[in-house]
C-alpha cells in the first residue's frame, strides 16, 4: 500500500518548467520541457523507483541515445564511451525516437516482449535524461503495445546518480537502421 501511494503521488521536479502532453508522439528537439504527466502510465521519481527496484524487479529500459561518432573517426576504429545506467538496466538506444521505422518499432516491440517474458502487467520503468522527450515516447509507446503498468522516471541517469545511487556500465542493444 505504501508504494502504491508513492507512486501516484510522484510527479516530475517540483518548480520545473513542464509541457502538455502531445496527442501523439512528440517529434520536436528531444531536450527541454516535458509533460508531468503519461496518460495510461505513472510518473515515478527517484525513491519510488528505488523502492520499486527493492520490492517487485521491474524490468529498467534506458532509451537515451547513443553517443554521436566523431567525423574524424572511422566506423570500424571508433568506440563509444561507456554508458552508465542503472544496475539491471537494458540500453535500447532509439527507441524513443518521434517516429521510428517498422524495423525499429518491431525491434522495440521484441526487446519489450523479451525483458518481460510476454508479461505485460508486470512492472517496466522506462527512462533516459531528465527533460528528454525520448523517455517519454518510449514508455507512451510501451503503453500502447499493451503494457499495463508503466512507470516514465523522468528524472533519468542522472536523479539516480544524484541521489547517491549506484550505476553500472553497459553496451547498447543496437537497432536496425
């Protein structure tokens, strides 16, 4: 009962500056103002997702994007850095993108269905940077798939990090173009 309440008593960072929600999927620059809402999905901030993680294992997606290759560096030699995310967490870099491809949507889809076991009542909190569109398309489109039991931790990466939460580092599952 008392998860429950903290979770529907969560919202984005007090005193923010936040945006409605869009009909559909947001398509404009992926930084800035957010909505303090998810329709069908619940905001989670830090402790509730802490006390999530602790209590019931939800599945954690980070969709925040993949690092951009220096020109001056060729495919084949180039590294990414490493991308520190929560412990447990699955990178689908993409996939909060406005519009995705059938391709990519479909890869989306299976990674979704995979974390899960085809469960989809069970927990999935979906996160990137804080004021980032993509955490938000990407958990509306989890809510859309059918997935009951969305949580949009909009405080992302680094909320975690700040509240003294540890990280791990890890590689991205990578998307078909």
């Amino acid at each position: 009962m008392f998860v429950a309440l903290l979770l529907c008593a969560c919202s984005t960072t007090p005193g923010r500056e936040t945006a409605p929600e869009p009909d559909g999927f947001w398509t404009g620059p992926m930084g800035g103002p957010v909505p303090a809402t998810i329709e069908g999905g619940t905001v989670i901030d830090t402790a509730a997702l802490a006390a999530l993680v602790a209590e019931r294992e939800p599945v954690l997606v980070d969709v925040g994007p993949m690092p951009h290759k220096p020109d001056n560096i060729t495919a084949e030699t180039w590294v990414p850095p490493p991308h520190r995310t929560l412990p447990g967490s699955t990178w689908l870099p993409g996939a909060g993108a406005g519009e995705l491809s059938p391709a990519r949507d479909a890869w989306y889809r299976d990674w979704l269905q995979r974390l899960t076991g085809g469960d989809q009542v069970k927990p999935l909190v979906v996160f990137c940077h804080p004021d980032c569109w993509g955490s938000w398309n990407a958990a509306k489109r989890a809510i859309l798939y059918g997935y009951t039991d969305v949580q949009w931790y909009e405080e992302g990466i680094e909320g975690w990090q700040d509240a003294g939460h540890e990280t791990q580092a890890v590689q991205p599952e990578i998307p078909p173009e």
